[in-house]
C-alpha cells in the first residue's frame, strides 16, 4: 500500500500534513490553529506508525478514536 502524506485532508479538502509527513495545514509546516495542529499531530503520526499494522490493530486504533466521539 502507498499511502501519501497529501492523502491526509480535511472535509474542506485542505492538506493537513507536508510532503513529508509533518504537521502543517496546506501543506506548509507549522501552520494551523491549536486545533488544526492536534489534527496534524494525530495524522503524522497514523502516516509514521501505521504502515506495518495489520486490520485488527487499525481497528483498535478506530476504536480508541471513537472514544471520544460524543
């Protein structure tokens, strides 16, 4: 699978993650409101440590987010 760091958009459509794969709204490192970077932060790190999980460990993973879902 080759998941890109510019798959990582918001409903908008708007880039919340650099070429690289770091925090950055529009694709630039840095920018965002405090908000918008904890979306960024959350995304990088799915892009960095999620390559090699398998289905059930990403579905884990859904689950903890729904955790928070009201």
């Amino acid at each position: 699978m080759d998941i890109k760091a510019s798959q990582f958009v918001t409903s908008s459509g708007r880039r919340v993650l650099t070429d690289d794969g770091i925090q950055g709204m529009g694709g630039e490192a840095g920018v965002g409101s405090t908000t918008e970077k904890k979306q960024g932060q959350v995304a990088s790190a799915i892009f960095a440590n999620c390559e090699s999980l398998d289905n059930k460990q990403l579905d884990e993973i859904i689950e903890w987010v729904r955790l928070f879902k009201s």
